[in-house]
C-alpha cells in the first residue's frame, strides 16, 4: 500500500529524472482520499508545466465515480 505522501515524492522523482508522461494503474486500489487526490493534482500540474500529463488507467467504478463527482475527470485523462 502506498501512502498520499510517498505518491506524490516517488512520482516528483519521475518527473525530475524527464519521465513527464505519467501512467496509473488504479486496477486494486480500492481507497482514495482527498489527500491522496491532491497529490494527484500536484502531479498533474507539475507534469503540464513540462508539457506532460497523468494518465489514470482502470479505476474501479467507485473511484471512477469519485474522479467525476469532484470533476476531476475533467483535468485528468482516465482510460
């Protein structure tokens, strides 16, 4: 299980070594918070100012639902 906190640092680590194309696989993640949401969002951004994007891939029903529910959907590429 990974933590909002360690997310968010392993991913700004991605993008500091030039990976700005970044894919999530959400297939077993079966909890996410508001926390966890604004890492998301955090990355986002930092991966658009190098012309990058958060691709979140198979997200359960529920959490699709939660990504529409706060209109995340709309900033975030899910496939």
């Amino acid at each position: 299980m990974l933590n909002s906190r360690r997310l968010r640092e392993e991913l700004l680590d991605f993008i500091d070594h030039g990976q700005y194309f970044i894919h999530i696989d959400m297939t077993e993640v079966d909890f996410i918070d508001g926390i966890a949401l604004g890492a998301l969002v955090s990355i986002l951004r930092r991966t658009k100012e190098y012309g990058g994007n958060v691709f979140i891939i198979k997200p359960r029903s529920f959490i699709r639902e939660i990504f529409n529910l706060t209109r995340l959907n709309e900033v975030f590429e899910i496939r």
